[in-house]
C-alpha cells in the first residue's frame, strides 16, 4: 500500500531520488557556461524527424492525453510518465523555434532585396516575380509552422498544469482518507492472522527450496562462497575496522592541531560507515548466492539490508557528530554523558525507521492486507515517536562549547557592541533550537495519534519526512562544521596575511550556499513533490520570464555574470600591465600613465558590459527604454552623478590635475591619490583622505603647485631694527638666498626692501625653487640660517614693545604700598590688627574702592 506521496518510504528509493536529484544539480553546474544545450536526446530525436512530422504526432499524443483526462483520468503511478512526455515536448520547442527562425530569416532577406512589388508587375523581370511569389509562399508556410508550433506550447502548459493539479488532488485525497483503524480489535485480529499467514509462507518457501538443493558442484559452491564471503565480513567488521579506529584515535588526541584532528574524525567516519556497509554487502551476496531465498524471501531480505544501512549510517554520522568517547573530536556541544545518551537514541530512531522499511514497506510489496499495514505502522509509529521524542529531548539541549565559553570569558567586558551581537546571535540560535524541537515533539505526538485513528497516509507523512528532513539537515551541518574547521585552521597558518585569511572565511559561506541549493529540491522530495513535478519547475526555470520583449533566464544570468567577472579580471590584469611594463617605457609622467590605465579600464569595462549583454542573447536595441528611463532619473536624482561622471572623463582628457600633483582647495590642500569616477582623492598633509567631487574640480578654483613643472616662487620675511644698514642686510640676504642649493640660479633670487614697519624695517627673499613640495623645509633653513647670520653681523631682530600711562598713579602707588605692608607685617601686628578702629578699616576700603572704580579701570596702554 503506497503512502500519501505514492511513493515507499525505503532508503533504497529515497537513494535513488538523491541521485536523480544530484543529476539535475550536475546539470545546473554545466549549464554555466557560453552554451547550454538542453535536452540533448529530445534533440536528437528531433533533428531526425521533420518538423511537420513532430507537430503531428504532438497533437497525437496530446489527443490521447485529453481524452483519458476527460473520460478515464490516469492513475497516480501513470502521471508522472504523461507529465515527462509532456515535458519532453516543451523541451523541443525552443529548438524548433530556433530552426524555423533560422531557415525564415535568410528567405525574408531575399524577399528584402528583390524590393517591394511594382504598380504594374508587367513591367518587372518574369524571374523576379516567380522568385517573389516562390519566397513568399516559403516565408508563408514557415509562418505557419512557427504559429502551430506557439499553438502546441500553449497546449502542452494546459495539459502539464491539468496532469499537476490531478496528482495534488490525489495526494490530497489520499491524505486525508481514513484507513483500518486499531481502535477496531477485529482490525488487530485480521491483521495478526494475515501477518502469520505471509511469515509461515516465507518460512514453506525457505523450507522447499532447501528441501529441494542436492550435493553438487553447484551446491558446493554456493555453500563455500557464502561462507568466505560471511568470514571476510566478519573479518572486516571486527579485526579491520578495530585495528584502524585504534590507530586513528591514536592520532586524534586532544595534544594534536585541531587539522589533524579533523582528519582522523573524517576518517573514523569513513571507517565506521564503508567498513560495515561492505560486511553487510558482502553477507547480503552470500545470502543471495545461497540460493535459500525464494521471491519472498528476498524481499524481507531486502528490506533487512535497508534497516541495516540506516543503522550503520546513523551509528557512522552521529559518531562523527557527537563522539561519545572522544571529546577531542567532538563537534557537538553536549556534555560525554549527553552526547552518548544522544548517540544511542539516535541509532534507536534509525532502527526503527528501518524496521518500517523492513516490515511496512516491504509488506506492501508482499501484498498484505490494509489491516496488516495499518496494525504494523501503528506499533512502528509509536515506537518511532518514542524514539524522536527521546532523542529531542537529549539532542536538543543547547549550550556554549567549551572553546566558546572561554572565548566569551576572555572577550573585554567594556565591549557592549560585540556583547550585544553575540547575545543577538545566541539567541537567534536558541530560538531556532526551540522551534525545530517544539516541531518534532508535535511531530512525534502527532503521527502515533492519526495512525491510531486509522489516518494511514497523514500520520506516515507527518513523521517519516520530519525524520529523513532532520537527517539531511544533519549531514549538511556535518559537511559545513568539517570544511570551517579546515578554513579555521588554514586562517590560524595564513594569520600574517589578513587579506587571505578573509577570503578563506568565504569558502564556508560559499559552501553553506551550495548546500542550501542541493537540500532545497532534496527536501522538495521527501516532502512529496514529484520528481515530475521537479523537472517541470526546472524547465521553467531555465526559460526564465519575461521583461518586456526580452527573456531572462537564471542560465542568462549567471552566463552574464560569469562574463563580467572574467572581463573585470582582464581589464584589471591589463591596466596592471600598462600602468607598470608598457606605458614606463614611453616617458610619460605619472598623471599621464595614470590617466591612460584610468581610461583603458572604463573602456575595457564598458567592453565588458556590451559583450556580457550579447552574450545572453540580449539585443542590444532593446536597451533604448532602459536608456530612456534613466535620461528620466538623470533628469531628477542622477544629475549630479552623471555630472560628476562627465567631470571624471573631462580631467581625465584635459589634465588640468593628475595623481600626483599638490593642488590647494577651498577645503584644503594635498596631493592628488586617483581620480575615480564620481570623485577625487586628495591625500592632505595631516595623512587624512578629502574625497572631492569631480564636479568641484572643473567648477570652482583650484590652485595646481605643480601642473606644469616642480619649480615654485618661495618667500622668506624678515624684519630688522631701525638702527641696522639696509645695505648690509640686503647683501647678506642675497648670500643666504643664493647660497641653497634647491634656489634656482636663473632666475636669480633676489631680495626687496618692502617698507618702514611700526617696529621694524621689513626685507623679503624671493626666489624660485626647483622643487616646490620642499618649500616650506627651504623656508625654515633660510630662517635659521638668518638668524646664525644676523647674531654673527650683530644685526637684531626687534620685537614689539609697550608703554603703558597710569591715569591715576597716587592711588596705584597707595595700592601696592598696603599691600607690601600686609606682605611684611610681623604676626603679632597682624594680629593687633584685628582691634583697629572701624572707622579706619572703612577708610582704607573707601580708598580701594576708588581705585577699582577710576575712568578706564585706571590703566590705559598703547602700542
């Protein structure tokens, strides 16, 4: 009896969906690339028949197909062919419409260049009308096979969408029908009886086939190969797999680097999970080569092998995962006692699932009654609850490993940032922890209640998809912790190298991306989408939709991003090689290389762009109203991008600055780094980045020091006092000026006598410097060297004085009198102090009063 999906729920079927699923990935991975060809037997059938011939016996089939789904509607194991058949139909189509374009097109540009017809056909060459008329009946006929072959897409969608709605109805149905139930003790009964029934017949078929073998040659060799095959088994599962585990754990302890670690747990895995599938091969081809087993025989048989490799991959997987005994190859964060109670329920669980394959699923086969099946699903459910509940409550236990805990410890508590991050991640982790067990306890309460009530499809689809989902999502958290551990341990050796390391913290997001795609359609699967239904929505995904006249497809799509990845890589490795190997040998300056390597990569990109769009089959005239729409927001919010754009483009062209040069801004002043595309960067001498637009650069004013050339004008400012020969400080200006070697000779420096200061009379040295980047270095050695000159000629340098006139000096000088008088009073006077008269001490605070209260606070100075 099939379940709700149609489908048995045996490892050996769901093997096979994982392998016809990881073909349809296979198939993804090659499609990138500059051509997919899709449906390559489909073609090969095609391009034998003629299209006529292929558009008939499409309306045959589609025919047939009609008239079963309106008289006599297809079972559920019979809709999956007639949806392949219809899909195999929408397969051809694209390439039926690529031959009738490609053989209409040639035949519409002849028709072209004979011209349009005349007025009077009389007057145009016999042979041009018979080639005109032979042409358009060509181009007619074509037409109207592409017309019929859009007809047949059309018809072929409804007939998928009606098949795909049939299946959904029927698995609806199936559902939610109510079976035998339990409750009924005469179900119990019939089921008991019908399951003895099917056991003594497997046990007489057994008995008669033994009965029946006779000593021979044959006999002899089915029994001695047999027992070789049992005793190498035995002797892998129990001496080879023995001795390997002890040399592994040997190398896995705790005192190893965390990479050698992880490899002796991939290979106790690989130990633990081939050895023991190959003993159990190798019993199962002694047990068929025996001969002992009749047809029945080997259908228990083969539900037995089931239930083992279940067990031995969930012994295997989860040995990986929670390591028991080894807490050094831990992945899990469960205590040792936690882990091996975990280990243990989950080797329960697998055990019964493959109890179900062996007896439910196989009994199906055998042909037992519904009573039988239900009877059985309902003990094997309950068990299987018990099992995934018990196993929840131990797995699901969450804390911090070890490793994090004391990382979490040593982290700076001044750090609340990263403590409110992490407590944000922990907790989103909790609550999906808590989720996925709130689930499987709903999960395992449920599936023992709807097969007790006799809902046989809805309680096997409730928890036998939870099961095998959970054990999927295992195996994917299993491969992504395996390869962060290799990146964690390659980041630990490349840890001198920051770039590197970063990039190495890529691979298991990338990876985890990779495994999300693979599971996706895995849990589509096991979650009762067809295989059918799969490949349909494959096909669709292929053919993409559609924006406006273009179609876009994910194939488009990643052959246009594989294309501008690789071109960004060229136009990058050929900017390197023109700014560094060919444009030196030309004696340009560096603006000037700068500015070419700019302008070779925005064409190179540009390039890029163009040829990435071709690529994908996009005409390149459809791009007319993506320009149009962006002249709209150039209108309104891009103007200001595409100004500083065309600003980037003009300094690029015009050169009025380059990289390199020492330019003063209104915002400030430093070297030109590079000119990009929206904007400037300008390195100031405070080693900060100034990011001007470009649009400012060709706007406003912009002083350039070194456009030209490095030469720039220095100015030195001395002032001396009014008692020196200005004579003498001109001449010995001159020699401080001529006598540094970063001062041009031509034009000379020379020194001007620029007037009478209020203290001083001012000098000025001007001269030109051969590089004006040391200017201010130039101007700090002439100031010392003036002043180790000046101090030899006994020239001074004044500084400015200030007399100041007291207004009210009697009062002043009564100030200071008292107050040098309290300074150098003896104590005891101080003292006596204290009885003088009040009326004295009013006087003296009168006196002081008026001297804080005089015009102009008492003081006035000038300069």
């Amino acid at each position: 009896m099939p379940d709700a999906t149609g489908h048995r729920w045996s490892a050996r079927h769901l093997a096979a969906r994982c392998v016809r699923l990881f073909v349809l990935v296979a198939l993804l991975l090659a499609s990138v690339g500059p051509v997919w060809l899709a449906g390559l037997g489909a073609l090969a059938q095609e391009s034998d028949e003629s299209v006529p011939a292929i558009l008939e016996r499409w309306d045959g089939e589609a025919r047939l197909i009609e008239r079963r789904l309106e008289f006599d509607p297809p079972r559920s194991d019979e809709i999956p062919r007639k949806l392949t058949a219809v899909g195999d139909q929408l397969e051809i189509v694209p390439s039926l419409r690529e031959r009738i374009n490609g053989e209409l097109k040639p035949l519409q540009e002849q028709l072209q260049a004979l011209g349009e017809t005349p007025e009077d056909p009389s007057t145009e060459a016999p042979q041009i009308s018979l080639d005109r008329k032979r042409l358009q009946g060509e181009i007619t006929l074509l037409e109207g096979y592409a017309k019929r072959i859009e007809q047949a897409e059309a018809r072929a969608r409804g007939l998928e969408a009606n098949l795909t709605k049939l299946r959904r109805d029927r698995f609806t149905e199936q559902l939610v029908a109510r079976g035998p139930s339990v409750l009924d003790t005469s179900v119990i009964e019939r089921g008991l009886e019908d399951i003895a029934r099917t056991t003594v017949a497997i046990w007489t078929e057994t008995q008669l086939r033994m009965s029946r073998l006779t000593v021979n040659a044959v006999t002899i060799g089915r029994i001695v190969l047999p027992i070789l095959l049992l005793a190498g088994a035995l002797g892998l599962l129990f001496q080879v797999k023995r001795g390997f585990l002890v040399w592994l754990l040997r190398r896995g302890g705790p005192d190893q680097r965390h990479a050698r670690r992880v490899v002796v747990g991939i290979g106790i895995l690989l130990a633990r999970l081939l050895l023991p599938a190959s003993a159990l091969l190798m019993t199962l081809t002694a047990l068929q080569v025996s001969g002992l087993f009749g047809e029945q025989g080997l259908l228990v048989l083969d539900g037995l092998v089931d239930a083992a490799f279940l067990v031995i991959g969930a012994y295997a997987l989860g040995g990986a995962y929670f390591a028991p005994h080894t807490p050094s190859l831990r992945l899990s964060s469960l205590a040792e006692d936690e882990a091996e109670r975990a280990h243990r329920k989950l080797i329960m669980l697998a055990a019964v699932v493959g109890l179900d394959s062996a007896m439910v699923v196989q009994g199906e086969a055998l042909g037992l009654s519904l009573d039988a099946l239900a009877l059985l699903n309902v003990v094997i459910t309950i068990l299987g609850g018990l099992a995934l509940w018990r196993f929840i409550a131990v797995a699901g236990r969450s804390r911090p490993a070890p490793e994090e805990a004391q990382a979490d410890a040593d982290d700076d508590p001044a750090d609340p940032e990263g403590d409110l991050e992490t407590r944000s991640e922990q907790n989103a982790v909790s609550l999906t922890v808590r989720l996925l067990r709130l689930v499987g306890q709903l999960a395992a309460m449920a599936a023992p209640a709807l097969a007790l009530l006799g809902y046989y499809a809805a309680a096997r689809y409730v928890f036998y998809p939870f099961v095998f989902s959970g054990a999927l999502v295992g195996v994917c958290l299993l491969l992504f912790h395996v390869a962060q551990s290799f990146v964690q341990n390659a980041g630990e050796r490349t840890g001198r190298h920051q770039v590197a390391a970063s990039r190495l913290q890529l691979i298991p997001i990338l990876l985890a991306f990779l495994l999300a795609c693979a599971a996706t359609p895995l849990l589509a699967l096991i979650w009762g989408v067809a295989p059918s239904d799969l490949e349909v929505a494959w096909r669709r995904l292929l053919e993409g939709f559609k924006l406006g006249e273009v179609v876009i497809s994910p194939i488009d799509f990643l052959l246009f991003l594989l294309v501008v990845v690789v071109g960004f890589l060229l136009t990058g490795r050929f900017k390197r090689l023109l700014r560094h190997r060919v444009l030196p040998l030309t004696g340009l300056d560096t603006g000037g290389r700068d500015a070419i390597a700019a302008g070779a990569g925005y064409l190179g990109l540009v390039v890029t762009v163009l040829v990435a769009i071709s690529a994908t089959g996009v005409d390149l005239s459809n791009l007319a109203i993506v320009a149009g729409a962006l002249s709209v927001g150039i209108g309104f919010g891009l103007q200001n991008i595409v100004n500083n754009f065309v600003s980037g483009i003009i300094l690029l062209i015009e050169r009025p600055i380059k990289a390199g040069d020492w330019i003063e801004l209104p915002s400030g002043m430093g070297y030109v780094k590079t000119i990009n595309v929206r904007s400037t960067e300008v390195e100031t001498f405070d080693r900060a980045s100034l990011f001007v637009p470009n649009s400012q650069l060709i706007s406003e004013n912009v002083i350039n020091w070194t456009h030209s050339n490095l030469n720039g004008r220095v100015i030195v400012k001395v002032g001396v006092d009014y008692s020196s020969d200005p004579r003498k400080v001109e001449r010995i200006l001159q020699e401080i000026a001529r006598g540094h070697p970063l001062m041009l000779r031509r034009p000379a420096p020379y020194v001007l006598f620029r007037g009478f200061g209020a203290d001083s009379l001012d000098f000025e040295i001007r001269g030109v410097l051969r590089d004006v980047n040391w200017m201010l270095n130039v101007q700090s050695d002439i100031n010392f060297e003036i002043a180790r000159r000046f101090k030899e000629e006994g020239i001074s340098i004044p500084f400015r004085q200030a007399d100041i006139e007291l207004k009210n000096p009697e009062q002043v000088a009564t100030a200071i009198r008292l107050a040098l008088d309290n300074r150098t009073r003896p104590p005891d006077e101080e003292a006596s102090s204290q009885d003088e008269r009040p009326a004295a001490r009013a006087k003296r605070a009168a006196g002081k009063e008026d001297l804080d209260n005089g015009p102009g606070d008492g003081v006035d100075g000038d300069r």
